[in-house]
C-alpha cells in the first residue's frame, strides 16, 4: 500500500535523488524542455514548480523593501546551487507566469528509450 508516501525513491539515496532534482531543475530554466523519463519528470514537476513559485514571489516583491526579494533569491539559489539559473528563473521566467496560478509545467509522453525500454517524457516549460 502507499499510504502517506511522499515521493518516489527512484532506486537512488536520497543525496543522489536531491542532486538529480536539481540538475533536472536547472537543466529546465536553462533550455526550457528536457527530455528524460516518466517517473524522473513527474518528481522534478513538484520540485520545479515550488522553486517557480518562490520566483514569483521575488519578482512580485515591492521595490522599496530590497530585503525581501534578496530572502527569496537566497531560497531559490539555495534551492537549486546555480547562481545564473536563479537570476534566470527570477528575471525572465517568473514574470511570465505572475497570473498564472500554478501548473508551470508540461510533461508529454515521448515513446520508449531505446536500451532498456523505459517510458521517456518531454518536460517542459508552459
């Protein structure tokens, strides 16, 4: 049963599997889309969309209180250690999606890897 799960293993140590979220992460702010598998996609999806969301919430901070965006800049560089994907993800990505109330990303089915017939998935960005 899966009761109170909370994400997928995916057969990794947890350094392992928070290192690859991240690099997923990151390798979306940089290209926009990636290609990688079902299950991979579907936990960097949550992962992705927590950081977009702090963005927002730097890009919408008022500009007489500096502190406050540099709070949520921290967060997000903590977040993903690449200091360029998070200027990034605040000043270009972020603001597209400032009416948008989640759902940041897309994933689509892409047939099946070729060596151990894995489903593949195109993550991307809306």
């Amino acid at each position: 049963m899966r009761h109170r799960v909370d994400h997928r293993k995916l057969n990794v140590t947890s350094k392992h599997r928070l290192a690859m979220l991240r690099n997923l992460a990151v390798s979306l702010i940089e290209h926009g889309r990636i290609t990688t598998t079902v299950p991979k996609a579907k936990e960097a999806r949550r992962f992705a969309e927590k950081v977009i969301t702090i963005a927002k919430r730097a890009a919408a901070a008022p500009a007489d209180k500096p502190e406050i965006k540099l709070r949520y800049q921290r967060q997000i560089a903590s977040q993903l250690n690449n200091r360029f994907a998070a200027e990034k993800l605040i000043s270009e990505i972020a603001p597209k999606y400032a009416t948008r109330a989640g759902g940041y990303t897309r994933i689509l089915k892409a047939g099946y890897r070729l060596g151990d017939r894995s489903p593949k998935a195109i993550f991307e960005l809306v």
